[in-house]
C-alpha cells in the first residue's frame, strides 16, 4: 500500500458524508488520508457541492491535512485510490418512495432493502456498481471497494460474481447490535463479543458473551418485554419470549419483516394512510439537513444528521478501512463470500459473519455454533431470492425477476410477483437499461 | 423373498380398501398374494368388518386363491409379512376437519398434508408409525414398509432416522401426472416418461419426454388455460404462461398452495362459510361409502369410489410392490433418502424423485437436469420446515414445533404460529402424549 | 433418433474392429445399422483396408443389410451419425511400448492405462479425442461419443469439462467381472447383479447378488486362493483373504497395480529382461492378426483374436448402443460425470458405476453401499492425479503433468516423476504439440 | 476462568519439561500459573523426580509463585485445571525404535510420527489420551486438552470423535516455519505472516507474506538450494526449483517422507546399518540430559536440550494457553476440527490451519488460496489413513488396521501391510490391550 493514503467516495453529496468526514477527521492518526475524492453524478452537483464545502470547513476546522476534492470525474477519483467507497443511491429518495408504495398496493411489505422495495433497489443498483467495478479494475486494481450501497450482501455478491475487485460489504447493522448489547448489560462495547451468522439484513446473533461469559440463554429469556433492539427505520415490536427461546439466537432488527410480517404490514398500511412512507419522511428531514449544510458557519457534522439513521455507519467505515490499512487482524461482522462457511448456502453466495480483517481482506471465521434448520429455511429461501435476483438485475432477465419475488417470503404469490414486478419495471424504466433493451422479451 | 407371499395392511378398515384389493386381484398372476392380513385398531373394527367383507367377497368373485385374515393383533399381521402398508389415518376424518379449521382461524391456509394442517397430521402419525416399525424390526425385520399415510414423505425421513427398517414412501401423484401427461397428449402412458423433482407433495416435474422428445418448453408454453392438471383435492387454478416459462418446470398440483397462496386461501375461506372442509364433504362420502360396502351382493370396487380420490394409489401400490417381488428394475417415482442426489438439500432428508425398484427397494437416479435457485429456495425452506415437524413429532418438542410451523411458507408469522400451535395441542391432545407428558415444558 | 442408423468408429483400422463387426451384426436385429463408417489417419490407411475387407466380407456373409464406408475423411464419416465409436491409439504399438519400458527404468510400474504410462497415453490422446468433438458439435451435435479409448474415464471427464458432447466412457471390465462371478457361481450371467464403485480401472465391486442373494460377505470369504479373476493383461496374483475381508468389497484387476505394486514391478522387471513388455508381445500377435484378416476366403472374426484381450469389447459396445436406441432402461456399468453420486470426489470428476440407460444416455444410481476411507483414500489420490493429467494434456502444462505423476501412488516420488516426465516428454515429441509450442516455459 | 490458574501437565517426568517450565517462567505475568501438576506413570516416576526438582530449582531461582506439585494421582493434577497439557510417550523410547526398525524391513520408511511407525505409536497413543479425556470429563469438565502427544493430529481427531473435551492439537512445526522464514528474509517474526493448510505434519505454507508483501512466488523461485528449512529430526533435502514451482505452495520438512521417498528410503537403511534409528541416538541423548538434570546445582533449562529436537515446543504451548487465558484473538496455526474449512476433507477431520485463539478455544479462519488437486490428491489419501488408523486403535479393530497401513502412501503393497502390522501386533502387545482381548478375529 502507498504512503500517501488516497480514499475515494463515490455518492460524496449524500446526506451521510458529513458522518463520514467526522470519522476521518477523528481516526486521522491511526488511518492519515492524504487525498479525499468527493465524487457524484451531474444530477447530485447541487448536494455535493454543499455537502463538500461543509467538509472542507470541517476539516479545516480539525486541522488535519486532508487534500478533499470534489469531482464529477469518476476516473479521476479511482484511480490510484486505496479505498473506493459506495454509499450511492440509484435514482434517489424518489425511487426509495416507490419501493416503499409498489408492494403495499398488494398487501405485501414495502421495505428499502429486503422484500419487493429492495429487489427494485438491487435491480437498479447492481449494474451501476459493476460498472464502477470496471473503472477500479482499469485505474486501481489493487484498490478495496468498501461497499455500504444496499442491498449490500447482493451488490456484495454481485461484484464477486461479475467482476475481479476484492471488496466487503458493509452496514452498521452488526456494530450497533454489539452497542446496544453493551447497553443493555451496561458495560463498554470492548467487553461484549458476539458471533453473528447470516446474510445482511438477515442475521442471528447466535452467541453473546460478556466479560468472557457466554450469556446468550439468559439474555433470551429476560429480553422480551425490554426495548431498544431495532434500527431507527425498523419499528419495534417486542419479541416474544417462547420464541426467542426456541429460535436459541437473537434476531436482528430486519427480522421482524419476516418473522412479524402480519403485524408490520398492518403498521405500514395504517401509516402510508396516516403520513406517507419512511422515503417521504426521511425526504423532509434530508430537505432540512441541506439547509442546516449550507450554513457557512458550520463546521462540525450537525446533531440533526441523528435522526437520519445511520449511526455509526462512519465508525463502521473507518474500522475496516483501517483494520485494513494497518493489518490489524480484528475481528468485525462484515459481508464477503461464503466458501464453505455456512454449508447450507451456495459457496459463492455472500454471507455476513465475523471475519478476520487484515491487508488482506476480510476472511471468515469458522462458526461455534451450530445453524440448524431452525436458521437455514428462512436463510436458504433468502438467498435463494437473492441469486435470482442478482440474475435478474446483471442480465436485465425477466424470467428471472419474476421468480426471484416469487421465491420471496414477503412477496405473497406468484400471481402477486407478476403484479408487483409489471409495476417495478413500469416505474423504474429510466433506471432500468437492460430490461428495457431490444431484444428482451419472455 | 418366500414363495409365498405375506402382505400386511395397517388401517385395514380404510375406505381405500378395495382400491387396493382389486389392484392385488388384477395383478395375482404376476404379484401373487398368498397371504393378505387386514389389520386395524379396536376403534375401527366395525369398519374393518364391513371392509373385509367386502373384500372377501370381492377375492372370491375373483377366484384367486388369496388367504385373506382381518384381525386387530398387529404383531400376528406384521410376523413374517415380506410387505407391511400402512394406510392409517390417527384421529381419524374428525382430526382432518380440525387440522383444516384451525390454520383458517388465522388466515392461513387449511389442508391435510401441508401447511400447519399437514403439520398436525405429522404430529399425531409419526409416533404410531415409529411404533408399527419396532414391530417390524422385531417380527419382519427383512419386510418393506410400503407407507401410504401422510405426510408421506415426512413419515420415510422420519422412518429412516429413527427406526431400522427398509421403508418406501408411495404418493399417487406421480403415477397420476404421468397419466395426466397421456391424457394431453393424447398417448399412452407407456409412452410418457417424466422427471420429477423435489420432495412429497411438493415436486417438479423437470423433463417431459413424449415418444422419445422432450417436449418440456413446447409444454409450459401451450398448457395454460387448460385445465386437468390438480389433483381431486386441489383446486384447479389456471397457471400462467410467463410464470411456467420462467420457472421452467411444471409445479404439481400441491404448488398452488404455495404459488397461490393468496387465491387459495380465499376460496377455502369462502368454502368453509358456504359448506365447511373438504374433511367434512369427505366425511359424508364415506359414509355413503361404507353403506354401499355393506351391500352383500356387491363383489366389485363400488365405481363411487373413485370420488374419494386417491386415484391409481392401488396401481402405485401394486406396482412397487411387484416391482421389489419380480425384481424388475423399473423405473417409479417415489420417497427415498437423498444421499446426494438433490445437492441443496440435506444427505438424510426424504426426496421424491425418479427410482429404480427392484428387490433391494428404490435406489434413485442422477437428475438430468439442473436444480436452481428456481426450485432451490421454496424446496429447502420446507424441507427445514419438515426437519423441524419431524423433531417436534418425534420428541414432543415445543421448540422444534414452534419453528417449524415458524418456517412454514404458509404459516403468515411467528405470531400466528404461536397461536396455531396452542390450538393444534390443545385440540389434538389425546394423540399427542409426547407433548403432555409431565417432564414436557419450554 | 432417426430412423437410419449411422455408426461411425473413429480408428476403424484397429485389430479390435472384426469383434465389433460381429457384434453389429449378431445384434442388428435390435440395433438396425444402415450406415457403418470405419475411418482411419493417412497412416492407417493400409490397416483399415485388411480391415475393412474382412468387415465387408463378413456382412456379406452374414447377409444384413449394412452399408460399410471406408474413409480417411473424418468430417464425412461423422456428419449426421448418431453414435461415433472411438477406439484410436494416438502413436500405435511403439508409443505404448515405451510407456510401458519408461517408468521401468526408474523402478515404478510400467502398465498402458494406469500409472505413468496411462499418463503418457492421456497426453497424447486427449487432445485428439477433443479435436474429434468439434467435429461432432460441428457435423453431428446430438450424436453420442461412444469411447473405448483408454485412458477412458480421464477421457470421458475431458470430454465433459471441454467439450459440448454427449458421451460415455466404455470398459469391458465390468461386463467381464459379471460374466467371472456368473462363472465362479455357476449362474447365467443374467442371474448375477453387481453394484460397482470407482473410476476406470479402479473400480470396487461393492455388492454382489446371485439369484437375488446378497453373497458379497461369503464370496470374499472363498475366493482367495481360487482364479479366474483378472483381465487378460493383467498378472493373476491371488488376493490375501485377510485383505479382502477387511477391505470389503472385491477390488478390480487394475487394483493389483497397487494393491501389489510390489510384487507386480518385481515381476514387470523380470517379464522385461526375459520377454520384452505386453507391448511388444501384442505388436507380434497384430502382425499375425493382420496377415489372418487378409485372407480373401476369411469372412468371420478369427478365433485368434480371443488371444488380443478386449473380451466382450463389442458386446459392451452393442449394448449400450442398442439401450439409448431402443430406450431400453437397463444397467450397465459405464463411465459418466459425477454429480454427487460419489460424494468424496468433485462433481466434474468421471466415475464408473451403475447406470439407468436409455435415449438420453447414462444416468448414475445412487449406491447402496457406503464407501468409506477403505475405498476413499486410493479413489480420491488417483483421482486427483487424473484431474491433474487431464489439465496437463490439454493445456500442454508442465506444472500440472509434474504434479499429476508426483501424486500417482504408481510413482516413487517427485524426484522420480521429474525424470520420468523428462523421458515422457522426449520419447513423445510428435504426439505432443501443445507442450513443445513456443511459449510453453515453466 | 478461575483466577488461580492451575496447568496439569501429563508425562510431567518428559525430558522436554524444562523447556516448558522455561516458558512458564518468562511469560509469567501474562499467564500467572499458581498450580502447576507435573504428573506421571509409575514407571516413570524416577524421571519424574529428577525433572521435578530441576523444576522446582529453576521456579525458585525465577522468584516467580508459582507452586509446583509432582504426583502419580492424575485424577488429583486434572481436579479443576484450566489447562492439561499431554506430552507422554506410551511405550518410551523403546517402542519408538521398533516403530523406527519394523518398516525398514520391509524397504519403508520408519518414522515416529508417520507411515507405519507413526501408525503404531497412534494404535499406543489413542486409548490412553481418551481414558485421560474420562478423567477430564469427569473432574475438570472445562479444561482445555492442549495435545503435544504424537500424531497429534491423529488425536485431536480422535478426542474430537470419542471424548467431550474441549481439545487443541499443537506442533512446534508452524512456529519453527514461521521463524525460519524470518531467518531468510532477515526479518522479525512479527514482520512474518504465514498461511498453512493441512493436517500434522503435512502442512503446505500456501501464502508467505513479508512486511506485508506476498512473497510466496519469489520464495519459491528462490529457495531451492539453500538450506534451512526443515525440522531437527528430517534429513535436509533440498527441493528441486521445477518442482515447489509447481506445487505453488512450500511444503513442509514431512513432506520429504512423500516427495522424497526414495531417497529418504535410501538414507535410512544406510543410517541403521551405520548407527541405529533415531531414536536410539535420541536414547543416548536423553541419558546424558538426565544426567545433567539430576546436578543440583543446575537451575536452569541445560542448553543441551536443544539438540534434543522440539524447539519453541515451550513457547507454542505458552502461546496457546495465554492467548485462551487473555482472551487474545491472535492467530496461531493448530490442530482443530475441519467443519468445511478444507472442503475436500470430511467435516469431522483434524485440519491444521490458522485459527483465531481466544477464550472460547481455536476457531479457523477461511483459506485465502485454493486448495487445488496438487495438494488434495496426498491430503486426502493421508486422512483416510487417519481415519482408519483412529477406527483401528480406538475399536482394536484388524481390519481397520490393515486397511489403513494399505492406505497409506509410505506403505508399499497390501501385502507389505499386513507383513508390517503382523510385527506392530506382535511387538508391542503390551501396549495393545484392545487388540489383543478374547473376542478379537477377523
Ligand atoms: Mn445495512
Ligand atoms: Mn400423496
Ligand atoms: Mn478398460
Ligand atoms: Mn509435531
């Protein structure tokens, strides 16, 4: 790895960025970026052209001397980078909106990232990242692609697949379960180690230790009833003990699409009625956040990017790339392939479990416990979802679209999938090329 | 083998009776009974009796020299039998209306063998079939279980996990679809060979072959909007033509349960305000079934029968019976254990798929086609479902029960399960001593 | 399949061709021929014209109605056939005489099918068996490759890894080894079934029925001492009783090349001082052979062709012909890929064990005898050399030929494989173009 | 984990102890032992003496507290340990002579840990590790088994199969590799990061990284020739450049056993002509070191253990057990079970890989390189030995025995394994009680 750090950021006029400048600017010693690249597409200049001049003053402000540049200039900004970072959002907080509205017309769970809504996500969202792969092949071969776009594990899975770039997958899923294990035990997250299996935004915590003890019955049974365990966008509905119990793992936030599907979809029906979807409101309060950006007075990342969701995502972001950078050899929960791993799923899938990171990457870790079929149905019938869906959105297929959200939990028939996916494509055409190319038909 | 020929018929008294008799009367000569025991339970000997007569009447009428005993000691039935059927149903029609009920009560569909339902049957059968195969493994232990009873593919994992006996798990569907294929094409059946895939009640057909062709796409593309391929039970919805063609392989008449769930399950509720379950339009052809079998001079299978269902289940019967006894090394579809032959699911699980039969039993074959993600995530997802059900049934597991009906693709959620399952135990508790035994809590 | 047969045998010059005419003829009630290509290299033109003769006046003799074509163009003999026979030996007598005298210098057995000389005989031969598939997907893509030429599972798995034929690998040791039990037994052949695991030339008899009769146990209990169980080539050293008790299951002749690697090098040694190799006594008896086949007045196989080895070479050769032509679906123990049939080798790995035939070719049945670490060990290593030597000789690769002998169990050791790889290379500089182009350097 | 450490170490009377009591001391702080159990056989109890008190004079001179017992009560030492450490020798030096001594009557080679020596002192070795495990179980179910006894990887397969015992496998091997690279690179060991894949004692180095540099191909390129890379007790023969090329990967100093046989062969039968077996050098050493343990005056580890072999065998098991005891998740190369890390071995397999090291034992970490059919061929031939061997002395079982001897490749024919495994029975009856009780045929 070179000397002089270079780390590019492809999406740099997001609403997290600031998030992710404070966590450069605080892990500056241990991981010195020399050269930032901001970089967006024409349509996000006006964003990253604000988002860019707050960092420039936060950085400023810190002292630390990080070149930022901000660029439209995708070549330019991987070539010869360290780290290329995806945290981009094809057809922004409007397609989010229709994700979210398509399945509900038919009784079915309108989610960002799993169910039908993250399928229309993955479908736009795959060939632009394998075309970035492209650029870091040709300008930075060596480069990491630190992936936060979602669905992560699929776009994860999708550039194992289709293109030759060493990459992880990354969401703040698993650092703020292990948080919100400390807080619960109330002690300091360096004391809580947890062992995690599964894909993103589908993973079991199958084992808690704290302070050395491994705690995990115990926390299964004093849990239900006690809050405090989802992710800001996920409501939180309380597990019940018997099945805690009998699952003998704790699932994660997401879960509760597939675990709680009747009592969700009732909560977003009523709420769609009451105030929109979650796209609208996190569009209202992203409006506001750009307001707050502009202030020439600030300089620091504003409380109110809080209530954006997201937390810890640059902790997150900043852990791996260092782990990396200093060959550091720690352990984080992280998205890369299986190979064997979790034996019940393909050796090419992606999978989410605590690897070893070092220069090298992030390679898993055998498991200690056993994933029984308790785990695998609900996993195996996921990633199967998964791979057609990757199908789908590499090839531009419609054979396989339709039976990626016909295999999906949440998508509730077949005669549904047809329905849902003749709207997907309808409202997402300009995001959609390859489905809509000459030569496709059934 | 013997010479002489022992054949054992656990559920003796079955309405199904005389389908089988005359099926071991047509085939004497190549299949030829010397021995033919009907065996029942005490609750059933008023039907045994009529049944039997029946029968008797029927064999003499045949004038084919086949011993026939009715008795309620099963170990004399079962001592030296070469062939033990087991046809039994545990709670008899009054526990199928209320595993039909049940699921209903929560919006979830209501059927016999699949389903929480089929769910229930599990419970109540698998302990009495592994209690039937410890009489085997000590009066018969060269004999072949030939198992009838649903869910018939769930009871041959169940049989060859924890019993020690050579088992067969037989379904008419099969035998149907090939027959239904015949019929489309307008061949005769000698002249359609089908591969199928999957697990019981459950299962693709993946290759047709009409006169040496493989007409599979031609097939999917042409059949829907006809109709006749469902089974009696099943409701006859029409599939699609995008659908079938991008799964391409033709679901069984089970998968609409699955493909269309949302139909289904408003028909069924619309069925049970207007005329309740099918167990109860069952239950009413039974008894006119019965009163028809009493009719002395009645000496051949009444044709009312055939409105039962259970089409060619003698055929099937017959066939893997004569098949094991001639040694043919035909070639049969029927439930056997996996041991590699379906990669994505587990070595120990019961698959149904295409087997040689001869007299070392069912030995399956290599697919000729691919199994992917298509058919992959809806056949592992239940399949963990039935690992589940098999240990819930076998140990009287809470636990296992509870994520088994968890898993189910046709349970709505782990809420709903929980409630299922509180009404499945209290309303089946007198066939379920394994799960009120004193040490049973969670 | 088209109602005029076409057959064409690529090295119809060999000495081997009279049983397979005789086989065509004797058969062709069932197996119809109309068109029979024999088609030779410019070198083997003189060969193919006794042969052809002898083949013309014997199907004149016999009175069918066979159309025979000598060639020397191979496009024309395959376009249109619906099989295509290989029975080639890429560099004739001499090339396998000194494969059978290299691997002697070092003191490691020198055999013509298995250690380093089938090696030897794999990197001359399949290049040009892939040289024939593209012709095949070119002139002929639904014909079936038919190959007898040895090394035939390393062809077989060749073929399947590069090329896009349908193909089986043929061997008359299991068509022997049934015939040699049916002998031992004193049944007809019809009357014994075997279950054979393994690869080519390393193939376990794991069950042995007799008239329905499991006699595995007692016939490994008898045997040693008594004879009659080997091929032709093969030395017939009697096996230890102790041994084959333990290990189980009866081992194939080949098997004494490492079974009593010992005893057979001392013997190679001695046979090759005294006598010279089998190489050089074969090259006498096809001289004798040939001036036979001359004979204007001989119109029938000679009876001195018995002496060359290759019994039931055409009955193994109708046979499965005449199966997939007639979609007979019988068993016949023949080479195919695995696919999970034999779970402790990779899924592209050829192997030879029982198989449904018909119109779609071999299907594999699942075995019904477990192979553990007795059969697993010497199965895997040789496997693994095969997979190696397949790489070498199609990609001329050095590296992979040097591993692929250091891996033999035939070969002493790596300093050893490198000096027979020397000599190898030497001694078969016109046979192997693709390791002596420019650009191959280690 | 208690806080008052105590370490049982069995064969406590080893001449390697000081070494260990070595590590003990200067790693004190880190891994503050207060109980340290030297224990021992009867008949060992004279060398336990000596060994003890130089112990006891070195702790004293050390000033550290840590308090040393000696006993024959092995159910006393065990009673509450954190850790037990095996490092006994059934049979002593004597039965490794013979083990050394039988082979080479048969022109194969004798070696203590592998082929047909490693094979009897495995047959010794098992039952008495596993009748320790019982002692374990019972009266310190939470110990970690830290296994030095030889083949280690035999038994951590075996404790892993047959014992409820937390168990890690070590070799002083991977540590010795590691610091030897180092030597040659002229680098610190931290600046060394080495990839293992294997079992004990065939283990290929499959990645080198330097200062965070892959250094594997040029290592390759360059190391033949040079000297350095083996352990105390293998002949230093140098590996031909063409062939570690090759290979890909560095193989390890048992390697030569394989890839070396011959001429190791050669060395061998000189060796015993000229001066005895190896362990009849090691005997003389061994005198002349309890000579010098037994001066009072001594009281610190004698600078002549080091030609005794087992270098850094004291900082390997320091190593372990402290990074268990401080929960320290660093990376060490140990025996564990395979569970799908090496998929071409079977789940339950002993492997030898990089692991993270933490309080909940030794979890491996997934494989960077690809394990492709040059190493696969020769691990898999040498674990299906393994697992026969395992069968064979934890049963007594013959067949089991013959089949691995047969197995494995420094074994030359079946014929020269049961030779051999006549002479292991006979001369070490002693040590075979399984082998050798009344209802022991074939
Ligand atoms: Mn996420
Ligand atoms: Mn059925
Ligand atoms: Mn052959
Ligand atoms: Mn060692």
């Amino acid at each position: 790895m070179k000397s002089g750090l270079k780390v590019a950021v492809i999406g740099g006029g997001s609403s997290y960025t600031p998030e992710l400048i404070e966590g450069c600017i605080e892990r500056y010693e241990e991981f010195p970026i020399q050269d930032l690249y901001l970089v967006d597409i024409k349509e996000g200049q006006g964003k990253l052209e604000i988002v860019g001049n707050l960092a420039r003053r936060m950085i400023e402000k810190a002292g630390v001397p990080i070149n930022l540049e901000l660029t439209l200039n995708r070549e330019e900004a991987i070539t010869n980078a360290d780290f290329v970072i995806t945290q981009l959002r094809v057809g922004m907080l409007d397609a989010r909106s229709r994700d979210e509205r398509i399945p509900l017309r038919y009784q079915c769970i309108g989610q960002e990232t799993t169910g039908a809504g993250g399928f229309a996500k993955a479908l736009r969202t795959i060939p632009v990242i394998l075309d970035i792969c492209k650029d870091i092949e040709k300008f930075s071969p060596d480069a990491f692609l630190i992936n936060f776009t979602n669905p992560a594990g699929m776009v994860t899975e999708a550039v194992n697949k289709y293109a030759n770039v060493k990459t992880i997958g990354l969401c703040n899923l698993p650092i703020n379960t292990r948080k919100q294990f400390a807080a619960f035990f109330d002690v300091d997250a360096s004391e809580v180690e947890i062992e995690m299996a599964g894909i993103n935004h589908l993973n079991w915590t199958t084992k808690i230790m704290v302070r050395n003890k491994d705690v995990t019955q115990s926390f299964l049974d004093e849990i239900p009833g006690k809050q405090g365990f989802t992710m800001k966008n996920i409501p939180d509905i309380e597990w019940d003990r018997d099945f805690l119990l009998s699952l003998g793992s704790f699932p994660c936030g997401y879960h509760r699409y597939y675990y709680k599907k009747d009592e969700i979809l009732q909560q977003q029906i009523q709420q769609l009625k009451d105030e929109g979807t979650r796209a609208d409101e996190v569009k209202k309060v992203e409006v506001a956040l750009f307001e707050r950006y502009k202030d020439p007075n600030l300089s620091i990342k504003p409380p109110e990017l809080a209530q954006r969701g997201g937390a810890y995502y640059s902790e997150a972001a900043v852990n791996i790339m260092s782990s990396i950078y200093n060959n550091k050899k720690d352990i984080q929960t992280v998205n890369v392939q299986n190979n064997g791993i979790l034996a019940c799923l393909p050796s090419t899938a992606s999978i989410e479990v605590n690897c070893v990171i070092d220069q090298q990457g992030a390679r898993p870790i055998q498991l200690s416990t056993e994933i029984d079929a308790r785990i695998r149905g609900l996993l195996q019938v996921v990633k199967a979802y998964e791979e057609l869906a990757i199908e789908a959105a590499v090839h531009g297929d419609y054979s396989s679209a339709l039976m990626a959200l016909t295999t999906h939990p949440l998508v509730k028939s077949a005669s549904v999938a047809e329905k849902i996916l003749r709207d997907i494509l309808d409202e997402n055409k300009d995001y959609l090329p390859l489905f809509f190319s000459e030569s496709k038909t059934i």
